[in-house]
C-alpha cells in the first residue's frame, strides 16, 4: 500500500450554527485510529457562504497527501478507516472518490450520482456514467489532484458547486471512483425516494 495511505488530513467546513455536530464528528473521527491524522476547521467568518472558496482554504492548509473534505454534519461509521485500507489496496491507483453516505433513516444520501439537465439521480453501487458527479458534503482525493483542480470559490450554497467541481475534475482526466466499504451517516433531515433524494 502507498505510503500516503497513511497519512490524512480532514477538512472540515461548518458554518457554526450546529457546534455539537462539529463535535461528533471530530469525535468519530478520532475513534478511526488513524495512524497519521489532522484535523482542520475551516469556519463560514469572512467567506459569506461561499463553499468553494471555504473548501479551497482547507485543503490549502493540508500538510498531509491524502484529503478527505466534508461538511460539519457527517459522522464516520467504525468501517470507514478499515473501508479505506480496503478499497486504497484494491485500487492502488484511486486519485478521488466517494464511499457509501447513508440519511439518519438508513437509506442512501447522494453518495452515488449522476448529473444531467439540472437534475442528480442515484445510481446503483457498482454502476458508472459519463453523468457522474460528486456531492459537496464529502470528497476524497490527493494533493495532486487540488493543485490541478479547485473549486470556483464565487459559489455558495444551491449554486452547483460540487456539479462545477465534478465537471472540472473529469474535464482534468481524473476518474471519479466509489468506495463502497466505508460508511458515512449525513446527519440531517433526509430520505431517499426511489432514485432521489428529498428533504424531509
């Protein structure tokens, strides 16, 4: 295994309004183990809700080579270091990717998707598209990829900010891949509808 595999940096953005959902994430993911790990706090202060430009702040703080970026209301499961391990051996050479992002209820966030004529919709684990496109609440990669693409730090939030990141990333050759042995719960109010996802 890369030796980088070892070696994380979390980004974390949060826009302070839920300090206790902060915490429990913090918490899990303390509890991984991780060998190698920091953890970085990038606080919605001076960037007036722009998520790319929040994002961009973070990873540029990284000092270590493999990235892991998410909102402030995830929780990592007990599989999701171990997930890593896994799916890093099988896929030595995985660059970006997301893992399996399950709502409160147990069903899918939108861990899986594709992007098209303004609309997301899940797909099936193991399946790929030319649509694929990845959510903004959690994306994995390395510092090669950030010093090739960013996101567009004018966008804030329900402006498509992670379809122009996914978009940027595939424009860049990069193949966007899914882990499906690590597990995140979005700690926030939905449920998956058939092939969607809605607030409830």
């Amino acid at each position: 295994m890369n030796e980088y595999a070892e070696q994380y940096s979390f980004i974390i953005i949060t826009d302070n309004k839920e300090p206790a959902k902060l915490q429990r994430l913090i918490n899990s993911i303390e509890a991984q183990n991780f060998p190698t790990v920091e953890i970085i706090v990038v606080r919605d202060e001076k960037h007036e809700g722009k998520l790319g430009a929040l994002r961009n702040a973070g990873c540029e703080q990284a000092q270590y080579y493999r990235m892991i970026v998410m909102d402030d209301d995830m929780i990592l499961h007990r599989d999701f270091y171990p997930g890593l391990q896994k799916f890093y051996s099988q896929n030595m050479g995985a660059r970006v990717f997301s893992c399996r992002i399950l709502n409160p209820d147990n069903t899918r966030y939108w861990d899986w998707k594709a992007y098209a004529d303004g609309k997301n919709w899940l797909l099936d684990y193991g399946e790929t598209s030319d649509e694929v496109s990845m959510t903004g609440g959690l994306c994995i990669f390395d510092k090669g990829v950030f010093k090739d693409v960013q996101w567009d730090g004018t966008r804030g939030f329900n402006q498509e900010e992670d379809v122009d990141f996914s978009n940027r990333l595939k424009s860049h050759g990069y193949q966007i891949m899914f882990n499906p042995w690590s597990t995140i719960t979005h700690d926030a109010n939905y449920t998956q509808v058939g092939i969607g996802v809605i607030k409830t």
